[in-house]
C-alpha cells in the first residue's frame, strides 16, 4: 500500500462522540487525501492536503475537519459522530510534484452506533 | 463540479473473455485519467491511467482509451482470468491535477 498505514483499522462508536483517523506516510508525498466510501457512491473526497498546515475541503466536508502538522501525518476528526458517517474511509497520497497519481491506504472502518 | 458516470454496475464474463467498462466525464477541461481496482477488504490500487494528450495507452492485458471530443474512456481488459475479479473504479481529475472525481464502480466477475 505504498508506505501508508492507517489507524485504527477498524473503529466502533457512539453517537455524538469525537473521532479521529489517522494517516501515516513513510514515502514524504505532499498532497494527502481523506475519502469515504459507501455503497452505491463510489469514492468521495471529504478534504485534502497540499503542504504541511495547507489544507481545503471536498465535496462531502460537513463534520469533518483534518489536520496536518507534519509532512507524514494526515488527521481525519469527526467532531461528534452521526450515523450517517458510518462508513469505509481511506487516506490517499500522492507526490510532491502534483497530484495527479494517488496511492490508497488499507482503510478504517468506522461503525457509529 | 466534476461528474463522472460509470458503467455498467456489474459485468460477469467467462474466463479468457474480454471486459469493457466505460466512463463519462462532464469538465472538459480534465486531464488526467486512472483506473484503480479494488479488492475485498483492500484499498483501491492504481493500474492504468491516461493522459488528456494521449488516445490510448496500453500494459499487458488492459488497455484504456480516451475520446476527448465525446469525453468518454474506457478500460479494455483481454484474456480475463479469475483474479480480475473485483471492483474497478475509473476517475477524472480537475484542471490542476490535485483531485479527482470517481465513477460509481464497476463489480467485475469472471467465471472460471
């Protein structure tokens, strides 16, 4: 998977607790990507990194927020988790020059109850 | 935004038959276009991508295409075996090249 682990790899949680994913690199990539997956909607972009501290929202943001104060870590946070946020998320990086090939991590499955 | 269409949702095939999954795109101005296959339980992993300057691009036994004009491409997999079998994302980026849009999948299924 491209020197990117994510943790935990598998979660379980309550209703309007805080979450927090991470992603750990090893291969000094600058751009970092958080997606969910869901059945029926394929992949989709919930924010992404260009740099250390450079982050901007995706097409499905809305309780989420991340961090990144380190060029090897990405940090996902559901600020208080909802049902609807149950799902498979993978962290994506690709290198410095651009974008352009993203390689996946195993993913976390989040289950919130 | 970006939107990109995939089709068909399911495909089964014989072994050794070939598969053809194809995908549109709405922004003209994407460039940039990877197929990923996901196995069970695994993240999604890059196998071809293409180009906007580039009609077709092959690698052993999958192939993509790409028409412009139309803005549909398509991935061309021969002599399926059975560890094809899983689910195939296509994807479109935008303009510069740092996000990408994914198709719905594609649940491919080759019958030994």
């Amino acid at each position: 998977d491209a020197g990117i682990t994510q943790s935990p790899r598998h979660k379980v949680t309550e209703t309007g607790t805080p979450v927090t994913l991470r992603c750990h690199q090893t291969e000094n990539h600058r751009y970092m990507y958080w997606y969910r997956q869901d059945p029926g909607h394929g992949l989709r972009l919930i924010h992404y990194s260009y740099g250390v501290k450079d982050t901007d929202k995706g097409e499905v943001s809305d309780g989420y927020s991340v961090s990144r104060s380190k060029t090897e870590d990405f940090l996902l946070t559901l600020e208080s988790a909802t049902s609807s946020q149950t799902s498979v998320y993978f962290c994506a990086i690709a290198p410095f020059s651009s974008g352009y090939e993203q390689y996946f991590g195993p993913g976390t499955r989040l289950t919130v109850t | 935004g970006e939107n990109v269409e995939q089709h068909p949702s399911t495909l089964s095939v014989q072994e050794g038959d070939s598969a053809v999954i194809k995908c549109t795109y709405s922004d003209s101005a994407s460039n940039y276009f990877p197929w990923y296959k996901q196995e069970l339980g695994k993240g999604p992993q890059l196998i071809i991508d293409i180009r906007s300057n580039v009609g077709e691009k092959k690698d052993q036994r999958i192939a993509v295409t790409l028409n412009k004009t139309a803005k549909h491409f398509s991935l061309h997999i021969t002599e399926t075996q059975p560890e094809d079998s899983a689910v195939y994302f296509c994807a479109a980026s935008n303009n510069a090249g740092n996000m990408l849009t994914f198709g719905g999948g594609t649940r491919l299924m080759v019958k030994p």
